[in-house]
C-alpha cells in the first residue's frame, strides 16, 4: 500500500513537473559507430549530445544507441527511433548515409542530421568538420619530428574524407620536410584496437617514427608510447594515453553545432542544410602542443592554424599535381569544395595505390 | 615491391600475438561444444575478462592475477549462460546471444574507470643463451608466456579429449546425451563444468588482448573476436591441433596483409580482410557435403536440450 502511495505521488510529481516545463519535451536521438567509450570519435559526439542536454535541460530529451553498424542494421534502428517519437535524429556516421535517406523518405515530420556525407533531402542536413584542415597543422609538425622520414599512417575506409586527410598531411609533411615518405596502412574497420594496435606495430617495423591515424581507438597511440615514438590524438585527445607520444591532436567539437541545430528545430526554423565548418568556426580544434616539440615548431604550427583559420592559408592550395602526375591545381589556385568532397585520387608524391 | 623488407622474425612474433586471444577462446569453446553445447557468448566471456584481467592487474600490479581474474570473470560470465541452459533449459542461441550483449555492456559499466591507465607490463620468455640463437631463437623463444601457454592448453586438451577416460565421457555426453546418462553419466554437471572451462579460457583470451596486444581498456574492444573463435571451432572441425592452424592461419592473414601494405605492396586489402570467414563458410560447404564427414566431425547433440526424463 504505502508503495502504491509513493507511486501515486511520484506520478503527480511527474506530471506536475511536465505541466511546468509547457509542452513536451523534444526527442533528439544519435546513432554511433562505435561505443560511446571509444574516446574517439563516438565519444566526441557523445559529449556534444550531453551539451544538448546541459544546455537546454527539460526542453529535451536525448537517447543514443551505439555500436550500430553501418548498413541495413543502421535502418532498423533508425525506424525504431522515428516510429518512437524522435523528431531531430544525428547519424554520425558516412556510412549511415543511404539509410538515413531512405528511413528520412518515410518519416517526412522527423530531421536528420547525417554527418560527413554528402546525400540530403528536405529533412535531411549534412554536416561535418574541415578535419583535413587539422591535418595540415599535424602533418606540418609530424614532417618536423620525423628523423627516419618514414610516417606511418592507419587509415580506416578509403573514402573521400580519409583520402582527404591523408593528402593534406602528406602535403603540410612535404612542405617541411622535402624527404618525407608516407606509408599509408588501410585497416577497413573504424574500430578494431587488437587490428589498429597490429597495423601501428606493422608500420613501426617499417621505419616509421611518427603514426598518424584515422582510425577511431587509442591502440596506436598506446603503441607508440611502449616503442617511444610518436603519434596523434584522432577525433578525440588522448593525452592519456601517450603523454610522450602524443604530439598534438585533432579534436572534433560539435558542441555549437549540435545546440544551434536543437535551437533551430524548438524554434521552427530548422531548414536542410550543408555545414562544413573548420578551424576557424572551431568544429575542428587542434590540441595542445606536447613539451616534447622544439619552440620554433610550435610557433610555426601555431601560426599555421591560425592562418588556416582566417583563411589565409588552405590545406590545398597549387600547383598541386595528382599522384599519376597529371595536374590538378595550378600555382596559386585553391581546392573547390566539390572537388574535395568527392576526392579520389592521392596528391603526387604519395607511394601505393589508392584501394578501390 | 621489396618483400626483402619484411623480417620473418618480427612477422612470426607479431602473427602469434594477434592469433593468441582466438586460439584462447576456441579452444575453451571447443571443449564446450564437444560437451554437446553451442555457446555463442564467447564475445561477452572475452570482453568480460579483459576487463577483469585489465582492473585486477591494475589494481594489484601483477599480471597473473589479472590473469586470474579474468578466468574467474569469464568463467562466471559462463556459469550465468549454463545454469540458465542446464537447469532452467533455455535457448542456448538466445542465451548465448544475449550473454554476448550483456558481456558487452557490463563490461563497459566496470571499465567506465580504467580507461586510459597503463597495466604492468607482461612477462616475456627470455632464456639467456637459447633466445640468443639467431633466428630459431628469436621466432621460438622470445614471445611472452601466455604464447607458451596458449600452445600448452591445446596440447592438454587434446591429451584429454583423446587419450582419458573423463575425456571420452565429456565427448559421449556430447554425441548422445540420452545414452550417456543411461549409463549413469552426471550429464548436466559435466557440461557445467565445460561451460565453466570454456568461459576461463575465453576470459584468458580477453585478457591477453587488454593486458598484451593492445595493451589498454577499451569498450567493446574485442571487436568481434570471440565470432572469429567461434568460427575458428568449426573451421577446425572440433579438432584442437587444426585449431592451431587455424588461429594462426586467421590471425597471420591480417598480419600479414597489414605488413604488405606497410612495406608498400598492392594488394586487395578488402578481399584479404573477409578471407578468414570465406574459408569458414567453405569449411562448412565442404564438411557438410558429405553426410559421413559430419557425423564424424560435429558432436551429435550439439546444441539440443538435454532433460533426464527424455
């Protein structure tokens, strides 16, 4: 009995709590790639959907569901999160672009956010971060730090977005350092840390003394801290995980964006859009610099980033030739959009083929 | 290309650290499906032990008994799924399934504090003189313990499935439970047993991934490697010494296409990388096409529910 009371009033509390707050709350779901504690790029979404619900408090309610696999699995549980009463869905992954789309066709009254890609619809935006940007500033001071001049380079899919990055490294290293080579390692997983581990050691056995990666897990950089080498934070910093090792990193900050999307759909203003937002616009964030980098490389990485955020600097800027040496930009020329988001092709200079 | 860069040395060492953690599951697993029971929460057990073995370690600053540990939690995780599919007989798929997902999460919530922390470092083989011998030496006899002993298990089970008498009974339970217990054979608690044996070794598997390969604690960082041991049991045909070749079949293709392409080779990574299943579904085909092949190789009742009034 006194259970049912304390039910009874909990219930009261309940809706009384509700009847407050106005209206109902909005229903913002994600789907991850990988689990929420990968402290990489899941992880990093994560935290932007728990600054949606810091800052907007009752006015939202947020659910995820992680490890979600990219394909027909992904539009089951994109279903299941419309048909339950979601009206702002993030999929955060490239390869939930096709499913997103055709679960997005069924549900005309419920936005979606699909990061990374490039496919959208009246209810359905893209958005994603200039990484490629983040990778000029780590490739300028990998090209710096590298004494074997091998880099070695964890690359997950080869999509335009890997690619990307690995030009834009490759490009920063050259830049610095005239006999940079890549060795470029393609995992096919996002996350797999016993595989990416595997692949750092594989690269390391090569020469290479710095690792960068674009591949989701700490593994490599728990790697390069057992050998003393270096490496990169991806996605997220992983300080943690290689005080040594780790010379700076990309970071992934998609708290603004997040908050202003949620803003947008409570408002009623949300409209499809195309978001591709850099340094500058700090989607992507550099982290510290390790005390292990020389002063004036920091200064000169420093003012890279800066410059790449004002835009006075781009990652792909000419004469820039395509790797079978056909050009592609000439002096002075910048990279058009469209160009980078369907890139295909490594820069010259860059050895082995692109998988296909 | 220049495979001349490639050193069969390091290759060795690197193909039996990826290819440990798989034989360590199969091999458990292989036990308890000999027993007649299909577990298929080897992922669960794994991950559920790596974690035990990564906080224990941690916390004590010995890895041995993080190794324990994480017997100890996998083989608890196990006795979960056998008490629920020996006494309350439920769906060994189901259970199995759902043992993987809890796995999953409940290490998760148990490793929420652990992640970014260094465990102390595993021991390694180093017998002075021998290890010194070039090449032999350095392939055979400088890998960390758990290598030697991975090897030493399926060689014990082996021993025990073929050549004991608690050996055959544990296989007649799993060809005919009916007859076995007809006999007076205690049915049920020898597949508790097995279950509980497969459940330590996945757990040991677990460990061997946060503790040595990788070495740090990641969420669900197993990443599908307790399926790859359960595929590995059939490719194998329940057979310990093929499971050997197996592991390192599974494990030295992705070693050895990772370190292809390091050195600079082209190759069709995609292709390489779902090898291991292709084999496996050809393993099936082929020990399937032939009706005498399976009655020799699966046990009989994998898989059915066994109640003493049958």
């Amino acid at each position: 009995m006194k259970i049912f009371k304390r039910m009874a009033a909990g219930a009261v509390l309940a809706l009384g709590l509700a009847g407050a707050s106005g209206a109902e709350p909005l229903k913002v779901g994600f789907i991850y790639v990988g689990p929420v504690g990968d402290l990489g790029w899941s992880y990093q979404h994560d935290l932007g959907r728990q600054a949606i619900e810091a800052h907007f408090g009752d006015q939202v309610e947020t659910s995820y569901v992680e490890s979600v696999p990219e394909g027909s699995d992904a539009e089951r549980v994109l279903t299941q999160m419309a048909r339950s009463g979601t009206k702002l869905i993030f999929t955060t992954s490239f390869g939930y672009m096709d499913p997103t789309l055709n679960v997005a066709a069924k549900f005309p009254d419920v936005k979606f956010e699909h990061a990374t890609g490039y496919k959208r619809a009246d209810n359905v935006s893209t958005y994603s971060g200039r990484f490629y940007e983040g990778r000029t500033v780590l490739g300028h001071i990998a090209g710096h730090m590298t004494k074997t001049n091998t880099i070695g380079y964890i690359a997950s899919y080869p999509i335009p977005e890997v690619v990307r990055g690995i030009n834009s490294a490759y490009l920063a290293a050259k830049a610095v350092n005239p006999d940079v080579k890549f060795k470029i390692v393609w995992a096919f997983t996002w996350f797999d840390p016993g595989k990416e581990a595997d692949a750092a050691n594989a690269l390391i056995e090569q020469g290479a003394d710095v690792i960068m990666q674009h591949t989701d897990s700490p593994a490599a950089m728990t790697i390069a801290e057992g050998k003393g080498i270096y490496a990169f934070g991806q996605a997220s910093d992983m300080m943690q995980f290689g005080p040594n090792a780790r010379l700076s990193s990309i970071i992934d900050n998609w708290d603004p964006y997040y908050i202003s999307r949620v803003q947008a759909v409570l408002d009623g203003t949300w409209v499809s859009t195309d978001t591709w937002d850099g340094i500058g616009a700090g989607m992507t964030g550099i982290g510290e610099f390790n005390k292990n980098i020389p002063d004036a490389v920091k200064a000169s990485a420093a003012k890279l980033k800066d410059d790449l955020a004002s835009g006075a600097v781009h990652s792909f800027t000419g004469p820039i030739n395509k790797q079978d040496g056909s050009p592609w930009l000439a002096a002075g020329e910048i990279a058009d959009d469209g160009t980078l988001l369907g890139m295909d092709f490594y820069v010259e200079g860059i050895e082995g083929e692109l998988p296909k | 290309m220049d495979f001349s860069a490639l050193s069969p040395v390091a290759l060795i060492a690197s193909l039996m650290v990826a290819s440990t953690p798989i034989l360590l599951a199969a091999i458990g697993e292989l036990v308890v499906e000999k027993s007649g029971v299909l577990n298929l929460g080897v992922e669960g057990m794994m991950i559920t032990g790596a974690i035990f073995g990564f906080a224990i370690s941690v916390e004590t600053g010995s890895p041995w008994l993080g190794l324990v540990a994480a017997m100890v939690g996998g083989a608890g995780m196990a006795l979960i799924f056998g008490i629920l599919t020996q006494v309350f007989l439920s769906n060994q798929v189901a259970t199995g399934l759902a043992l993987t997902l809890f796995g999953l999460g409940f290490s998760a919530l148990v490793g929420q504090s652990y992640t970014g922390i260094k465990p102390p470092p595993f021991p390694r083989l180093d017998i002075p003189a021998l290890t010194e011998i070039p090449y032999i030496g350095k392939i055979l006899l400088n890998h960390d313990y758990m290598v030697y002993i991975s090897l030493g298990l399926v060689l014990a089970v082996w021993y025990f499935l073929r050549f004991t008498r608690k050996g055959l009974i544990l296989r007649s339970i799993g060809e005919n439970h009916t007859a076995a217990h007809a006999l007076g054979y205690k049915v049920i608690r020898v597949r508790l047993l097995a279950i509980m044996f497969g459940g330590a070794c996945a757990g040991l598997g677990g460990a061997y991934l946060s503790l040595i390969r990788v070495p740090q604690w990641t969420e669900g960082m197993t990443a599908g490697a307790g399926w790859i041991a359960l595929a590995l049991v059939v490719f194998a045909s329940w057979k310990p010494g093929r499971l050997i070749i197996g592991a390192y079949l599974f494990g030295g293709v992705t070693i050895l296409q990772l370190n292809l392409q390091a050195v600079g080779v082209n190759i069709p990574v995609a292709y390489l990388s779902m090898a291991p299943y292709v084999i496996t579904i050809l393993v099936l085909v082929i020990i399937s096409s032939d009706r005498k092949k399976i009655s020799l190789n699966a046990p009989a009742s994998l898989g059915r529910v066994f109640h003493a009034s049958n």
